[in-house]
C-alpha cells in the first residue's frame, strides 16, 4: 500500500504536477457512480477547497461516468492512474514512432470517453427524424477518431514491418540481441550508457526515457551483441500502453537474452522483480533467458561486486553500479561467457522437395557456399549456431573437414 502511494507521488511529479495531499480509503467494492464513497467524497471536496488544488489523481482506473459524475461534483480536473500514465509518456516520447504509439494509446483511451460535454444532448437520439445535433456530434467524433486510430495503426505497421527487418538481418548477421528490461528508474539507461558508450537522456525519475534505442556492445571474447534500452515497468502498466508499444516490446520478446536490471538498494525489490516479470509474462517474453542485473550496490556499503552462478556454472546475477562503473566489467565477462562461441559448420545435402528447409536456413544461418545439382537438389554449406541445430533433423548432413 505505502509502495503504491509512493509510486502514485513519483508520477505525478513526472507528469509535472506538486502533490499537496494524499487520501486514502478502503471499501470492499467502487461506488458505481463516485468510485469513492459519499464520506471520503465530502472530505476531497474540502481538501480541494482548503489546499486550493486544481487536479485530482486516482491511483485506481475511473470509468468514463465516474471520471465525468468526479469532475462534476468537486469542480476540478480529474485524472485516473492509466490517463497520468499516459500524460507522462507523451511528454517524453520523442522519436516520431514513439510519439505515434503515445497518440494510439491516447486516441484508445480517449475513445471510450466520447460521452463527456455532450450527454444532453445524446438524449435527443431518437428514430427517423428524431436523431439530435449531439447523436451527430457524436457520430462525428467517433467516426473522425476511428479514422485517425486506423492511419496510425498503418503507419506503426511500417514501422514494425522495418524493426522485423532489422532484427531478422541481425539474426542472419548471427549478432545476439539483449534487451534491457527492469522497473522504471532502476538505472536501465545509466547501465546502457556504462556499456555502450552511448549517451541517452538519464535522470531520476519515472520514464525518463521512452523511445528505444539500440547500440553494438563489443563484448572481451571479440564477438559482439546488439543492447536495446526499453521502456520502463511498473506496477500494472496499463492495457493501452502494451497494444500500442507492440512493436518496441517485440525487441524484447524477440531477444537472446534480457538483462533484468534491480534496483538493489530498494526495500521493494522483491515485488518490483514480481512486476516487471508479469509484465513480460503480458508480452509473452517470459521464456526468454534472463541474467538478472543488481543495480545500485554503491548505496549499499556491504555489498561488493560479483557474479553469482547456477549449479553448472553458468551466470545468473551480477552486482555492479552503472553510475560508479563497478562491477560493470563483471557483466561484460557474462555476457561473454553467455554468448560463447557456438557456432558450428556444416554441409548440407537438400532434397528437390525441401525448400521450406532452405528458406528457413538463410533465414537463421550463414550460407557459405550452395551448389545444384541435376536432379533439383542442392548442397548448402552452412554456419549456423547450435541453437538451430534442430532444422537438420530431417537433412542429409556432414562435417566440413
């Protein structure tokens, strides 16, 4: 409860607002029409008056009628969890597919909210000849937002249509993918920056960054991957926002590996890591390999830098501080040891009738060399890593002497 009302602060001083006073209350189901009940209704309307407040934050989703019947009633602006949500994010979107995913969760969200300024008159609608100027305003809206969500979704399409692109060029290029995910201000960009070189828009507080961006990390073992920075979690994002960032989040259901990065010094880790896993679970990236990455162990004088392993070796934590730069060399060995060298040669012998096969070996591997033969057959010889071993079950294959 505490975690939820210090979230709640957190955002509304990123959405530029200066929170006076916190209330809270308990009731076993919303007020149909309120949300909140007649007493707790009376006493916001005296905080309003007496802190002179000009917008009211619900850390809780309102109905289009409660958020309209609220507004009403105490005579100031009021804004649910998911409409602050999406305030901030269109404050930091900045590339130009980022912004058309802010318009697209907002248009999804404002869809729903039509009703508002023209209820009196939507009761005009009635049969033939009896349809009023509010059923008309209405329909015009409706329509109008429809269109404009329909060109948006067009356009993100391109978009994802370019980003599949890249990533399958990646994939072809065998160059592994991780992206960074973690609770929002969990030092995501601070720890991108530490690896990359790079120097993306860092500051302490929620969404600081939002557009993805992605960058060559050279690892000490002479291979390389491709970092993504993402978007920050938190604690039931909403709906809107996971439809219109699908294709910002497909760089993380799609990667090799995701660095889960943990605010160490938080005494809400646990549930953040709980979070941030449902998250992913929404975006079905659950079964993707995760290396969980300690953050922020400068603010925790006990704890030194190290690497934590499973029961065969492999890593599966490391403790580090991307603001200080230590222990960061710690998750370059990692990421080397992770991404191993695993390639493998391989001579393929393919039938007339296996073309599917074909396809989808210059899709995931290297080809070095194809040779046809008379009958309609070919010989690929191939690179490829273990992973995809799997397509030549059915292939005639022999080692590269």
């Amino acid at each position: 409860m505490q975690e939820d009302i210090l979230e709640l602060k957190e955002l509304a001083k990123s959405a530029g607002t200066d929170p006076v006073y916190v209330l809270t209350g308990s009731r076993k189901k919303p007020d149909a029409k309120f949300f909140i009940g007649k007493g707790k209704l009376e006493e916001l309307k005296v905080i309003i008056e007496t802190y002179e407040a000009d917008i009211v934050l619900f850390n809780h989703p309102l109905s289009p009628s409660q958020e309209r019947n609220l507004e009403g009633y105490l005579g100031v602006r009021v804004v649910d969890r998911n409409g602050l949500i999406l305030d901030i994010f269109a404050q930091r979107a900045q590339t130009f597919e980022g912004k058309l995913q802010v318009e697209l969760a907002q248009l999804q969200h404002l869809s729903t909210r039509l009703v508002r300024g023209w209820t009196h008159l939507e009761r005009q609608k009635g049969g033939i000849g009896l349809r009023g100027p509010g059923e008309t305003q209405l329909e015009t809206d409706r329509r109008l937002l429809s269109l404009r969500i329909k060109q948006i979704q067009q356009r993100l399409d391109k978009v994802d249509k370019q980003r599949h692109q890249g990533r399958s060029k990646r994939k072809k290029a065998e160059v592994p993918s991780v992206s960074l995910v973690g609770y929002t201000n969990a030092g995501k960009s601070t720890l991108f920056n530490a690896l990359t070189g790079a120097d993306i828009y860092v500051a302490d507080q929620l969404f600081a960054t939002l557009d993805p961006t992605l960058r060559s990390c050279p690892l000490p073992n002479n291979s390389e991957v491709v970092l993504a920075d993402t978007v920050g979690f938190i604690r039931h994002l909403p709906h809107e926002l996971v439809a219109a960032f699908k294709s910002t989040l497909q760089e993380v259901s799609e990667a090799d590996l995701l660095l889960h990065v943990i605010d160490a010094s938080s005494d809400d880790r646990v549930e953040t890591i709980y979070q941030v896993n449902q998250v992913l679970e929404d975006i079905e990236a659950n079964e993707v390999r995760q290396l969980e990455v300690f953050n922020k162990i400068d603010l925790l004088p006990d704890i030194q830098p190290k690497i934590e392993r499973d029961d065969v070796g492999n890593p599966t934590r490391v403790w580090l501080s991307a603001e200080t730069g230590v222990g960061v060399d710690l998750l370059y060995q990692a990421l080397s040891e992770l991404f191993a060298n695993t390639k493998v040669k391989r001579i393929c012998h393919l039938q007339p009738d296996q073309g599917d096969i074909r396809a989808k070996l210059f899709a995931c591997a290297k080809i070095i060399s194809e040779k046809t033969d008379e009958f309609g057959g070919c010989e690929l010889v191939v690179e490829m890593d273990t992973k995809y071993l799997g397509l030549l079950k059915s292939v005639e294959v022999s080692d590269i002497t």
